[in-house]
C-alpha cells in the first residue's frame, strides 16, 4: 500500500531490520512521535502506540496505520514510572511478536527562569526525558539480544554535546545531555549482539514551545518530516554500522 500524499515510501523494514516483531514509539499520541509512528506504519512495520492521558489521539494514529496495512496498538503507560515503563514493553513485545524497534520520543519540556526552577519540576524533567528512556531500554535490549538485533532510537537536544550554559531550560538540558551518555554506553555494549543506538536531536521545529529564528542559519524552524527522515535513516540497512552517533536536524543552529 501507499503512503498518504506528499510522504515518500521507503520500503518494507520487514525484510531488512534484524530480530522479529515491530516498533514501539513511546509518547506517539501526538506531534513528533506521531509522525514517527505513522512513518513506520508506511515502511512496513506493526506499530505500538503509547501514550499516557491522549487515549482518543493514540487511537486515531492506530486507525491511520492500520489503514496503511499493518497491525498496530495503543497502550497506555506512565514511563516515567520504573514498573510502569517496563510493563509497556513486555506489553508491546508481546503484541507485536517481538519488539525490533524502540524509539524513545517521550519528553516533557520546560522553560522559564533558573531562579524560578523548583525541585519538583527538574526532577520531572529528568523522569520524563532521562529515566524514562533508561527504563525502556534497559527492559528492551534483553529481547532485541535474544532475537537477533534490533535499533534503538532515543530523542534528544540540538546542542546538547555542548554543555553551553541554557538557563532558563537548564534541567531539560540536563537530561538530554543523559540521553545522548547513556544512548553511547548502549550502543558499545550492545554491538556484538546486532543492536545499534543512536540519538536523533530536534532544534527548533514547527511545532517548538520557543522559535529562536534569528539563531537559526536556515532561518526557520524545522519540518517533523526532516526529524522523521533522520529516525528512517538509522533503520535502513545503509546504517547498520553506524551506532553510537547523535545527529542533530537543526538547520545549522548552534554551529
């Protein structure tokens, strides 16, 4: 089948990806996630639809992949919860036959003065962005090593790498910096078992709370189908050697 107008197909991931089963977007109710999920939808691949509160918006992206030909699911889950995240997976796997893709897109985002910046809300910025994407790859990998491989996504920051002082996102820069360590320490010692990790980071895009234009060499935000086409990439057979690497779709910003 085709995908909808306007999206490039890029051919059937059922045939190239290594392991068995499909993929598991986490937070793919909406925005970024939901353009993932649909995308995997249209290469093939049986699809998880996770979401926490967005039930009726999970369920429409499950109706728009299953009329692309595939199975797909929602599961609802609180990933920033150990159990919880963990269950999300044995869940997933267990409906999709296996799990051969997990792409971490689950992130809650905060801007505001440092002066201002309480316990409670770093702390959930590390929950939402850091821990979450440790719990479902730590219970992911067992299962992707047992069937042979698999790819790991994780979301993360433009500009991250740089440790340059942002304070008024500092906490979410903080876990996006976590992101980027853990996902390199994932994807050496999960190389010998045929599972690549790598991190696709956003700059400012369409759908950014904050769009800092001026900063921005391209001088616009970015399209969800650029970073869409970057997760596509580290699943197409052309990337099989390559793991550990954080690629920015940022038009040129921090550069």
């Amino acid at each position: 089948m085709t995908g909808r107008p306007g999206r490039e197909r890029h051919g059937d991931l059922r045939t190239t990806l290594p392991g068995r089963g499909g993929a598991l977007v986490t937070g793919s109710a909406k925005g970024i996630g939901r353009e993932i999920a649909i995308a995997l939808a249209e290469d093939g691949l049986d699809v998880v639809v996770h979401y926490r509160s967005s039930e009726r918006e999970a369920l429409e992206v499950v109706a728009r992949a299953e009329a692309l030909g595939v199975r797909a699911r929602a599961l609802a889950a609180d990933v920033t919860d150990e159990r919880s995240a963990q269950g999300l997976v044995d869940a997933a796997a267990a409906a999709l036959g296996g799990l051969r893709v997990l792409v971490n897109n689950v992130g809650d985002y905060h801007h505001g003065p440092l002066a201002e910046l309480d316990a409670g809300t770093y702390h959930h910025m590390l929950a939402s962005n850091l821990h979450a994407t440790f719990y479902t790859c730590q219970r992911a990998v067992p299962i992707m090593r047992a069937a042979g491989g698999g790819r790991v996504v994780n979301v993360g920051y433009a500009g991250a790498e740089l440790l340059k002082a942002r304070p008024a996102i500092v906490a979410y820069q903080i876990a996006k910096t976590g992101v980027i360590l853990y996902t390199k320490a994932l994807a050496r010692s999960e190389a010998r078992y045929g599972i690549t990790a790598n991190v696709v980071s956003p700059g400012v895009m369409a759908n950014s709370v904050t769009q800092p234009l001026t900063e921005i060499p391209q001088g616009r935000p970015g399209r969800l189908s650029e970073l869409v086409g970057a997760v596509r990439y580290f699943l197409r057979p052309e990337a099989e050697y390559v793991t550990g690497t954080h690629l920015e779709v940022a038009g040129g910003w921090n550069l």
